[in-house]
C-alpha cells in the first residue's frame, strides 16, 4: 500500500493541573488517499480534542506526520493548509454577511491559492464540487438551508486543497433527512479527491454506509480498529459490541444514533485502573482490574500503526473467547 497520507503514532493530549484529565491517550493512526475512517464514541471520549490536536490546536505529545513529514506545534502555512475541518454547526463558522461568492474568494485570495484573475473560476468549481447550484453564489448564509450551508463549509475546507479532511460531528446540528446525504459527500469527496478522511460521528449506520475503516474510541484511547464490514460484522470489544447493540436495526437504517449507554458516563480525569471499561463490562474479570489490555491484532501484540492490511485490532484480554462465555 501507498504511505499514508496521514500518521498518528501515539499522540497524547492531557488537560489541566499534573495532566489530570487524560483526554486522549497515545491513539495511533493511518489514513491513506482516498480512505474514510471513522471515529466513533461516546461523547466525552476525546473525539473533537483528537481532532484539534491532529490540527496543531492542541498541545500535545507524540508524532503526527502528514504526507511522511513530521509536524511539530509550530506549522507553516502550507503544512497548515494541509489539514482542514468542518465542525458541527456552518452558522458559527460562516461570516452571515458575506454571500457565499465572497467567503470563498477571499479565502482563495488571503491564502494566494489562484492568481486573482482564475479566482472566479475557481469559486464556480468549488460550489459545484460539494453539488450546490451556482446561484448559491450570490446568497447570505442565512438564506441557505443547513445542509446547503454545511456544503459551503465543506467547499471552504476544500478550496484549501488539503490533504486531509475532519469532519467533526458535520451534521449534528442537521435535519435528520439530510445527515446521511452530507456524510455521503465527505466519503464521495475523500475518494473522488484522493483526500484522507476522518469522519466523527454518532451517526452509526452512516459509519457502515461510508466509511472503509473503523476505530472506536473508548477514554480516550482507540479500543477497537477494523476495515467497516469487519467491525459491523464480528466486533471484538464488549464495549463495541455494547454500541452496535444499541442501534437494534442498524441495517439499512441510515438514521441509527449512537446512543449514550447505561451506567456512569465514563470521565476522563478518573479513569479506571487496568481495562478502563472494566467498570462497565459484564466479562470483566479481576485480572481486568488489574492489568491494561494492550492492542492486538489476532492475539498478537500490535506493531506500530493499526491500518496495515486491514487489520483488526482490538484491546480486550477477552477478545476472541468471547464466543464460548
Ligand atoms: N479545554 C479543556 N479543558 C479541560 N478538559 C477538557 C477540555 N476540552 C475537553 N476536555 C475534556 O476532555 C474530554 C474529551 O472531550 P472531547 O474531545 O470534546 O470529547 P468528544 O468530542 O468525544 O465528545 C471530556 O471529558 C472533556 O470534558
Ligand atoms: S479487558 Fe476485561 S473489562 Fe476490558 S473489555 Fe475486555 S473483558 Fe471487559
Ligand atoms: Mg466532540
């Protein structure tokens, strides 16, 4: 397989006085051309503080490296342009007065993306990248419907040209009949565009519908990794089996949620000894008290990053006798 174009190799993000609050724990993570991986969770489980900090607007420890080039706190402005977001909600992000022609011109011209004179054909081909209609062009933000709005958020992040796309919760604040339809695109574009895609989102059977890989992210750490069909099909982790379980129809329902599950909401400025799921895990044994499941991939420890060859990995001292309790 090619090199990724995205690395994440066990980055750590921590919050407060003495790093009491762990909210992302050495997450490793390949993302090739063209690929979506989604990630999914909890709320609370340190998605949107993974996202920042894949962005540089975390402090964080670890290594990320775009395209094979290592990234430090400190970016230039074209390894900045390198990686760009859509969050949840385009009518914080999209200046309400401005029509969509002038958001996007001066963006290409700030960034000097296209001398001035092909800006405007630039601007043509964007909005019609993401599916809107040209006359888009001479409308406010607030004369679009949120889909169409979260279009041009997606048409801004493009005209960037960055190598990787996150799409944190991008249809949160959506009408539900419209969410599949939005994370069709990211998924269309990522492959289309040749871009690597992270899509974060508690929209499960979307997840199954568009994504090519899976990591489930348990208290700050990724828990469990698969290609799609392989984490829908045969989840190893408990607590993956314990989501998908919660969204009972989830085949060709492409509205399941992921719901919050039973028990106390997992915190991540206390976080339980040995497997951090144990609390909450009705196969837990004292041993997983104890001892923290490392990730591993058929059995065996995991080397280096979790993508190769799609693999699926998984971090449960259960993990595969699962079948006979
Ligand atoms: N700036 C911050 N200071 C302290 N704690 C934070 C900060 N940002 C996020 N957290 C905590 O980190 C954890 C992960 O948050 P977040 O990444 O937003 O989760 P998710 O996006 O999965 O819902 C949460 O417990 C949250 O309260
Ligand atoms: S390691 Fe133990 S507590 Fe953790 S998920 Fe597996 S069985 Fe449950
Ligand atoms: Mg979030």
């Amino acid at each position: 397989m090619d090199e990724p174009l995205l690395t994440v190799s066990d980055l750590s993000v921590t919050y407060g006085p003495r790093d009491a609050v762990r909210a992302v724990t050495e997450v490793s993570l390949e993302v090739h051309a063209g690929e979506t991986v989604g990630l999914v969770g909890e709320s609370g489980c340190g998605k949107s503080t993974l996202a920042r900090a894949l962005l540089g607007l975390e402090r964080s420890s670890g290594e990320i490296r775009l395209r094979g080039e290592v990234l430090t706190s400190r970016r230039t402005q074209e390894q900045a342009r390198g990686m760009a977001i859509v969050f949840q909600d385009p009518y914080a992000s999209l200046n309400p007065r401005m029509s969509v022609r002038a958001v996007l011109s001066e963006l290409l011209r700030v960034h000097r993306l296209r001398p001035r004179d092909q800006i405007d054909a630039r601007v043509r081909e964007l909005v019609n990248v993401v599916g809107l209609p040209q006359r888009t062009l001479e409308v406010r933000p607030a004369a679009l419907s949120g889909g169409q709005r979260q279009r041009v958020a997606i048409a801004r992040a493009l005209a960037l040209e960055p190598a990787v796309l996150i799409a944190d919760e991008p249809t949160t604040a959506l009408d539900v009949s419209v969410q599949a339809v939005i994370l069709e695109l990211f998924a269309k574009l990522s492959a289309e565009l040749g871009l690597a895609t992270v899509l974060i989102t508690h929209n499960l059977g979307v997840v199954a519908a568009v994504c090519d890989r899976v990591a489930v992210m348990y208290l700050g750490r990724i828990i469990e990794q698969a290609p799609t069909e392989q984490l829908f099909g045969g989840p190893l982790h408990p607590y993956t089996r314990r989501l998908l379980e919660a969204v009972p129809r989830l085949e060709g329902d492409r509205h399941a949620r992921l719901e919050a599950l039973p028990g106390d909401p997992p915190d991540p400025s206390m976080i339980p000894s040995g497997c951090a799921f144990h609390p909450r895990c009705a196969l837990a044994t004292a041993n997983c008290a104890r001892e923290r499941p490392l990730l591993t991939v058929d059995g065996l420890p995991l080397v280096g990053v979790s993508s190769e060859a799609g693999a699926h990995s998984v971090a449960c001292h259960l993990a595969g006798y699962q079948e006979r309790t």
